[in-house]
C-alpha cells in the first residue's frame, strides 16, 4: 500500500514537472494557473494523508515496543 502511494505522489509530481511547474517560480505559477495550483494541492493533501497514516503507524509500533 505505501509503495502505492509513493508511486502515486512521485507520478503527479512528474506531471506536474511536465506541465511546467519550476522551483524558481513556484508561487507566481500556483497564483496564474488553477489547474497546477489545483494538481498541486490535491499532491500536498496526499502528502499530508500518507504522513499521517505513518505516524500513526510509527506510534502503534512504539507503543508496543515498550509494552
């Protein structure tokens, strides 16, 4: 599942690599272009949910290791 979500977050980063979204000028692109600030927000929520979900993860681990 995690590979998955990796592949998936690593796909919509080289769409958005391709549709031209540049480190230089990340924040006036977002700004012009609703369609890359859109694809970008959906990746950051993504992002976000997969961290989440292995913190959790992480949590339970530990939990259990000191149990």
């Amino acid at each position: 599942m995690l590979a998955s979500a990796w592949k998936i977050i690593r796909n919509r980063l080289e769409a958005l690599d391709n549709s031209g979204l540049t480190d230089a000028r990340i924040k006036a692109q977002l700004l012009e272009r609703p369609d890359l600030r859109e694809e970008y927000l959906i990746l950051y929520d993504i992002v976000n949910t997969l961290v989440d979900a292995l913190q959790h993860r992480f949590s339970v681990l530990a939990m259990s290791a000191s149990a």
